[in-house]
C-alpha cells in the first residue's frame, strides 16, 4: 500500500526527527511525562522489559532468575499505560508501555505520560532505531555497550507530538499492520521450524537406519537407540578414539616465556557449526601448547552450562592453525582406519546422541555438563566404513537442499521486519500520512 506523505512540512528543529507535519509540535520530554517512584508494594505482580516485546509479566519468561526469595520493598510500581525502561539496556531498545500494574526492578526508569492516550504512540516511537540512537547519544558509560541512559537525560530529549485524534489513528493503523506482519512471520517462522523438523528426521534415520530402507534389522541392545541395521554394530567411542581435554584458564606460570596462541571458547562451538567471527587467545609456554592443538579431523564437543550446550559441536577442518580448546570444549580424535569424524559427528547429534548426553548428565537447576568418561561410553552405531561415507555424503546432500529453502524464508522473514520497523518509524515520526488508512 502506497502511503502519501502530508501535505506541508517544517523542520522541527531537533536534529535527530528533522522536518515534521506542520501542525505537529516538538517538545522536551520534561513537559510529557513524569518520574513514578512509588515503591513498597512487594505484593503486586512483577513485571520486565524486554527487548523484543517491552513490558511483559515475568511468569510468561521460561528461563528466569528465581527471586521469590528477594526483598522486593525497593521495587518501583508501575501503572498500566506507564513506560518503563531498563536504564542500562535503553541503548537496545528495553522500553515499552505497560498494559498491567505491576512492579519492576529498581533499575528501572517509570514515566507516567501525562496524557495516557499517547502512552501506546510513545511505546512505538521510543523502540523505532532512530529513537534509540537519539537516548544512546544521550547516555553515558564506559564504552557503548555499558551506556546508561539517566531519567535526568532523557527528560531533555524531544519527542514528536501530533494531535491527539491523529495519535489514535497512528496506533490503530500501526496496532492493525504490525498484527498482519507478525501474524506473516509467524507463518514463515512455522514453516521453517518444520523443514528443520523433517531435516532432523532425514538426517536421524539417515545415521541410524542407514540408506537402505529395506535392511534386515535387529536389536542394537541400547534402549533410545532401539532397532538397527543388521550389519551394523554398536561400539562405545573409548574404543576408537582419544578424547583430549582443553586448557583450564588462569593458570601461572611465573617467570616462564610465554607465547600468543588462539584458542576456542564454548561460544564458538555451535550445534554443526563454528561460529569464529571472535576468538580469544590466550599466553602459555609454547612447550605446553601441543597437549591442548586441536588438529584437522577432531569432532569438538562442549561440555554443557545451558541444556543446549550439552554435547553439540562439529568437525574441525583446521580453520585456525595452531589452535588451542579450553577445558570445557573436548576434542574427540577418532582412528579414521575404523570410522569416519564426521559420521561420529552425526551420531553425536542425531536424536538417539542427545538423549544420551540428557540422560547421562550431571544436573543441576538449568544446568547440564557431561565429561570426559562419558563421552567415551558413548554408544556409537557403526556400519562399514564404506557405507558410513555413502551417509556422510547423503546428510551434506539433505543439509544443501533444505538450507536454501529454510535460507529463502529467512530472508522473507528478514525483510517483513525489516519493513516493520520502516513502518513504525514512518508512521510515529509524521513522513507518511495514515489517516485515511487508518479510517
């Protein structure tokens, strides 16, 4: 839909908006909200602001700090069409209006609008990027990233201000196509989550049933495995490989020469990917380097934290020479005269191979962590080295095919944000017209 823009414009005279509607006005935000600092009412619900969604109830977080415990006396209230912002991650866009009464972190900045039919306009506007430029030119910290944006800051910053008929059709035009949007995306979302659903399944009988559908099988003696190839074995992986153990850091060495090296932490070892765009590196003596190289072949395996830490990595292909692992990343060497790295690598994360990490581990409240014993029991289904890269080579083939698709509806999902944003922004700063639209 093609969007007019109004008919006369004039410049705001605030650099960061730059020409307005002419009946619009631009004013301070000093003369349009002030500062809730009621705080002592531990009984009401708590609340967060987030990044992706605003202001939302913590119990709808899966993953979240336990503080039931915590005195929650200092807590600031929060009223329903309030705007709340984490003064620490304003420079991401953590600010939204609250549909609930509730309370937040002390950390947290609360604005009461003035005007509460604004409070929706204000939530759109104060998450667009240009917005959030404008507070992060405003904050002060260390380094970008440690940025904090003062109530006492953003208080002297400008907002554009249009009528207040006008800021109900923005809302209601913007409320109806972000809904369309996002109802979109979801449906890409969906499908995408689906082709990697039946990739996983390709793949999952792929390295478990092999590619002969019709194989006689027979008990491979492992429950979560369950049938197998009748002439495939099952053999523990200590019985084919080394598994080498990384660097722990902090160690001293005193007076000892050291020298540079590279070295992979757990972030850089992905579920059948490296993601190298930081590395670390780390001084030791270059004598005690060698135990801890990891070398072209070697399957790298994280040793847990998260529960979607546990056990994933991938085969190294000697991307960094001279690289070294830290103690929670294992490099599995295996003797390639009796399999293939990168059938172990499948095995390792294929349905059966995740189970058993879930299974084996040692567990605490989210956390997960395998070690060295037992990845070496791991069970590892073993057809003839023939037919493991025939599946090798049929698993590269499922990944090609279905990552250009899943990549296309990627790249749909990208650009419908992509004009979501263009869209808010737009709309909440007055360079498009929606109020027939809007009607």
């Amino acid at each position: 839909m093609k969007l007019a823009r109004y008919e006369k414009y004039k410049d705001s005279g605030v650099k960061w908006l730059g020409e307005i509607p002419e009946h619009w006005e631009a004013i301070r935000n000093m003369g349009l909200f002030d500062e809730r600092k009621e705080v002592n009412r531990p009984d009401m619900e708590l609340l967060s602001v987030t990044i992706n969604r605003g202001i939302i109830k913590q119990s709808e977080i899966t993953i979240k700090k336990d503080s039931s415990n915590e005195d929650k006396s200092k807590y600031k209230l929060v009223r329903k069409n309030d705007l709340a912002y984490n003064k620490m991650r304003m420079w991401q866009g953590a600010i939204g209006a609250s549909k609930y009464d509730g309370i937040v972190s002390p950390a947290y900045i609360i604005l009461r609008p003035r005007n509460t039919v604004y409070s929706k306009y204000f939530h759109y506007l104060y998450r667009t990027e240009t917005f959030i430029k404008e507070s992060n030119r405003n904050s002060y910290g260390l380094c970008d990233d440690m940025n904090s944006l003062r109530y006492e800051d953003f208080k002297t910053i400008y907002s554009p201000v249009p009528p207040l008929e006008e800021v109900v059709n923005i809302t209601a035009f913007l409320d109806d196509k972000i809904g369309q949007i996002d109802q979109a995306i979801a449906k890409k979302q969906r499908l995408i989550d689906l082709l990697k659903e039946q990739k996983a399944i390709l793949i999952n009988n792929a390295v478990t049933r092999g590619l002969n559908p019709d194989a006689p099988t027979k008990n491979s003696g492992v429950d979560w495995i369950g049938e197998i190839p009748q002439q495939w074995e099952v053999k523990k992986m200590k019985f084919f490989s080394v598994i080498q153990s990384g660097i722990t850091l902090g160690k001293k060495y005193y007076q000892r020469k050291l020298v540079e090296y590279p070295y992979l932490r757990v972030a850089n070892v992905q579920d059948g990917y490296f993601d190298l765009k930081v590395i670390a590196n780390l001084r030791l003596p270059q004598a005690e380097a060698p135990k801890y190289f990891v070398r072209k072949g070697d399957i790298l395996v994280t040793e847990g934290g998260d529960i979607d830490k546990l056990g994933r990595g991938t085969v190294w292909k000697g991307e960094i020479e001279r690289c070294l692992h830290q103690n929670h990343i294992f490099a599995i060497r295996i003797n390639e005269s009796l399999a293939c790295p990168e059938y172990v690598a499948y095995a390792l994360g294929v349905d059966y191979g995740k189970k058993y990490f879930t299974t084996t581990a040692n567990k605490t409240t989210n956390l997960a962590s395998t070690n060295q014993k037992k990845l070496g029991d791991f069970p590892v289904i073993l057809p003839a080295k023939h037919e493991q890269q025939e599946i090798v080579n049929a698993v590269k083939r499922i990944n090609v095919d279905y990552s250009e698709v899943i990549d296309q509806h990627q790249h749909s999902i990208d650009k419908l944000n992509e004009y979501k944003q263009i869209l808010i922004s737009e709309a909440v700063t007055g360079k498009i017209d929606v109020r027939k639209a809007a009607v």
